[in-house]
C-alpha cells in the first residue's frame, strides 16, 4: 500500500531554535498534504493544508509564521517551527491522500515527537 | 468542529467482538464514513471506510443504516494487540479531503 513518511521520528531541541520536518509521499504523487499535531491523550488537530507550489491554508489559531510549510514538490512537504518553545513540544503527524477513484484513502507518516528544552 | 461523536472509551476482554457506534447526523451526500486506528506515538492507521449498507474486510465490518446518520465498527474476537483509539471521521470522497479528528474511542482490550 501506500506510505508516507516523516523525518525525523523525533527531535530535542533548544528553546529558541527552529526545527524542520519532513513527509514524503514514497511511492505517490501528493498535490496535498495535511499536517496536524497531537498533544498527550488528545486527539489530532488538524494545523494545516499543504498545497504543492501554492501558499498553505492555515487553521483559524495556527500561527503561519510560526510553523512554516512548504510543500516544493509532488512528494514532499515539510513544516517548520521556528523559534520553538517548550509549548509547541508535541507530537507532529502529517498525512496525504492519493489521487484517484471513489476509495479514497489517507495516509498517515508515523509521526514526529519534538520536545522542547 | 468535528462532524462525529463518539463513546470515549470501552472495555472488553480478548476473544469478544467489539461495536463501536459512532454519530453523524450531518453527514453530507457526498460524504464517505473512516475508520482509523492510533496506537501511542505512531500516525493513524486506516481500518475501514464505506458508503451505505455494509462493508467487510480482513480486519473489521462497517455497518451504515439507509439513513447513514450513523455508523458501527465491528472487530470480531479482538486481541491485546487492539487496545488502542478509535477513529471516526466523514469526509467527501475526493483527493483532497481534509479529516477533522473528534475525540476518538479509546478501546482497552483485557486479557
């Protein structure tokens, strides 16, 4: 089936520093991606649209310059966090769905804990 | 807002079948029922998805009534290995959907 991945599987980094995470599409092309992020016994909230060669749609609350995404090609979008806080530690997840037919399918990359120091 | 409700959790013992009934009074013609599962510190995982009527797979059932305003996963004699959170979503069944999570159920699975 199809898979979606994401680097890194996690990441610890300093308050005040940005972190990149990618998700990739490995064996479809992806027009969008979705990214959201999941705090501990809470669901998925959804931050995100990312559109392949166009600006990202942002959630009413997500901040666009604080969490940057940029979705360069058919396979891979990342997301930014910039200056991070020990608030935005969390569990980051993205997903994309493949083109074509009434099925349709989301996909999900594994995930990335960041936690913040 | 999430457009789905369901139980916050459940209890069962391995070996039962397991129902989870999930909501959606204001699901839209063009909207298709997904199911997914989420183990701790990993992406969710697709279970299921229907229209109507039901569907059936290697791993569950979907039940849809006619009027669709809700819906039912069934896991047949379920292991430890299924605790975990449940996921009902609708969404239309293009490729670009975006998924909106409501709050899941979480399923404990006791030996």
């Amino acid at each position: 089936g199809a898979v979606v991945s994401q680097h890194p599987s996690w990441v610890i980094c300093k308050s005040g520093t940005s972190v990149k995470i990618e998700c990739r599409s490995l064996d479809f092309q992806a027009t969008t991606m979705f990214w959201y992020r999941q705090f501990p016994k809470q669901s998925l909230m959804l931050m995100a649209t990312s559109n392949e060669g166009s600006k990202a749609t942002y959630e009413q609350g997500v901040e666009k310059d604080k969490f940057l995404i940029n979705h360069a090609s058919l396979t891979l979008s990342t997301l930014t966090v910039t200056s991070a806080h020990p608030e935005d530690s969390s569990f980051y997840i993205c997903s994309a769905t493949r083109p074509g037919g009434e099925d349709t399918e989301a996909f999900f990359g594994q995930g990335t804990r960041l936690t913040v120091v | 807002l999430a457009k789905t409700t369901q139980p916050i959790s459940m209890d069962s013992y391995e070996g039962q079948e397991v129902n989870i009934t999930c909501s959606h009074n204001n699901i839209a013609t063009n909207d298709y029922i997904t199911w997914y599962q989420q183990f701790p510190s990993q992406g969710p995982r697709f279970i299921i998805q229907g229209y109507k009527t039901k569907v059936t797979n290697e791993v569950a059932s979907l039940f849809i009534p006619a009027d669709r305003k809700s819906s039912t996963l069934s896991l047949p004699r379920v292991s430890l290995s299924d605790t975990a959170v449940y996921y009902c979503l609708v969404a239309e069944g293009d490729s670009s959907y975006k998924l909106i999570f409501g709050s899941g159920t979480r399923l404990l699975v006791r030996p």
